[in-house]
C-alpha cells in the first residue's frame, strides 16, 4: 500500500555516527536512492578528506549530489535545495524511495523549512566586509555576527568565514537578521510525507570512532591528496579547503605545522563539530532517534511510516 503523500527519509546525525553505512542498508532494503547531503562531499577531487564513500562500497545503490561540483565554485544551501528537490522528483518518477543522508544542518534546515526570498545581496557590502576580514581578522565580524544574530552565529561556528560574511551581508542589506529571515520562509517538501531518522551513540564512543577515522585519513593520503590538487591547480583559497583538515594540510605542507601537530588539530576540530552538530540536530523537530545497532527497530519503524 502506497503513502497517501510522496514518502522521503532523511537519516542525520554527527560526523563519524554511521549514517552512510545506514542509509545504504535501508536503499537496499526498501528499493531506495541516496541523496548526498554533506557540503564539502559535493566537490570533485576532495575524496579522503571528507571520508567519500567509494564506488565499491555503495553496494549498487545510486547516490547523488557526490562528485559534481568544481572546486573553486561556492555551493550553497540554495544550491542544494534546488538539486535535491529535482533528483527528489526524478527518483519518485522511478517508484523508488529518496534517502537524504548527511550531516550539513544548514542544508536540511534550508530544504525543511525553507529558505529566505533572494535578492538580498550586496556585492559592495560583502567586498567590504571580505577585506574587513584578511584585514582584521575574522574574530571581529564573528563578534558582530554574535551581536546581530546569536543564534546563527552558535550554528556556524566561528570559522566559517563565508556564512560569517554572507549573515552580515543580508543583515546590512535589509536591517533583519538571517535567523528573522528564515522564521518567514515555508518548507521546500510540505507535500511529502517526510520521516527524520537522527542516528546517536554516546560522546566518548563518538570522538574514539572520530579520531580513529582521522587516523585512516591521514595513512590513507589525505596529504597526497592535497598536493595532488594543488599540482592540478586548485587554488587553496576553493571553498572545500576550509574543511576539517584539508586547512591543517595546507599549513603542514607550508611547514606551519608538523604532521602531528596537524593530525592533532584535525582531531580536535572535527570533535567540536560533532559537539555542533548535535547541538543543532537537537533544536530540530521530529526526529525519531536510533542507535546505529538498532537497526532491526529501525527497519521496523520504516516499514510502518511506509505502511508496508
């Protein structure tokens, strides 16, 4: 028996919880597609570092949204909502089951609740506010941000310098935060009959599986991999070598930092954002949260939300 609505699951969690690995499992098992939802994922060439899953791995399931934007383009929530929304439509078209898996809050956020009306750019204020930023450091528009829009300011973080900019940018622009902005907005996916599946394990079994994988990253080639795409020409300033530990690589590689101490750096950068992106899969609404091993009450639940 069919949903009355268009059914999509969306499996989220922290970096490192398993959502991958589950969300193949579940395509395997109730004919279904992935849908990439990990921003630095997107970029062609950037493999080891943001732990993509190889082709042998995926078990036949197709994935989408992997392996498709160039290096020195900026993708963005708008971006993504616009992809996902149409290869959305181009699975349901197959009788297949769409599975968002990933762990870019932002992005989920952007498709569930909508994004704000565009046209709130300012290529003056954001070139300003950009020299603000190599001039004077980013710390000082982080302080702004926290001022203006605290609550934004907590789900960024205080290095991502784009979002920093950008927040600003519509701030000046229009005299209203970004976190009143999306308060206006309606969701992308209303029509479908959405299940959010928030995948958890406890903290310290989390930063053990998180450093081990910054371990494989490393002896796996990751500083390779950064050299590689240097010789090919990227340029360092690409938006996906702000990622955690491509930005320590390239110190490394410029002798700022030994191999340890970017290895060390590494770790503990990616456990801080596990620790945000729990803090913000928290404040979302209906999430139906499982542990990684329960996959047979996990299997159960879909089979009643799919009412099969």
């Amino acid at each position: 028996m069919e949903p009355k609505r268009k059914a999509l699951i969306i499996i989220l969690g922290p970096t490192c919880v398993g959502k991958s690995t589950t969300a193949i499992k579940l395509a395997k098992i109730f004919n279904g597609e992935i849908i990439n939802c990990d921003s630095m994922q997107v970029y062609r060439g950037f493999d080891v570092g943001t732990d993509k899953i190889p082709l042998d791995q995926r078990e036949t399931v197709p994935h989408h949204l992997l392996d498709m934007i160039s290096p020195s383009t900026q993708f963005t929530a708008s971006d993504f909502v616009q992809l996902a929304l149409e290869v959305i439509e181009s699975i349901h078209k197959k009788n297949k089951l769409p599975i968002i898996t990933g762990g870019t809050g932002l992005y989920l956020k952007a498709l569930l609740n909508g994004l704000f009306p565009e046209g709130k750019s300012d290529p003056n204020i954001r070139k300003r506010l950009e020299t603000e930023a190599k001039e004077k450091g980013l710390e000082r528009l982080n302080k702004k941000l926290r001022t203006v829009d605290p609550q934004y300011a907590e789900k960024i973080g205080n290095n991502d310098q784009y979002r920093t900019i950008r927040a600003l940018e519509v701030f000046e622009a229009t005299n209203k935060s970004l976190s009143e902005h999306f308060a206006d907005t309606r969701s992308f996916v209303e029509d479908f009959n959405v299940l959010k599946i928030g995948l958890k394990i406890d903290r310290q079994i989390l930063y053990t599986k998180i450093e081990k994988r910054v371990d494989k990253m490393f002896a796996g080639g990751l500083v390779h991999e950064v050299k590689s795409l240097l010789e090919k020409g990227v340029n360092e300033e690409s938006p996906p070598f702000r990622a955690l530990g491509y930005k320590f690589v390239l110190k490394h590689l410029k002798k700022e930092l030994s191999l340890e101490e970017a290895i060390l750096l590494t770790k503990r950068d990616t456990r801080h954002y596990a620790k945000r992106q729990m803090t913000w899969f928290r404040k979302m609404e209906g999430i139906q949260w499982f542990h990684p091993e329960e996959f047979d009450s996990l299997k159960k639940h879909m089979k009643e939300f799919l009412d099969l």
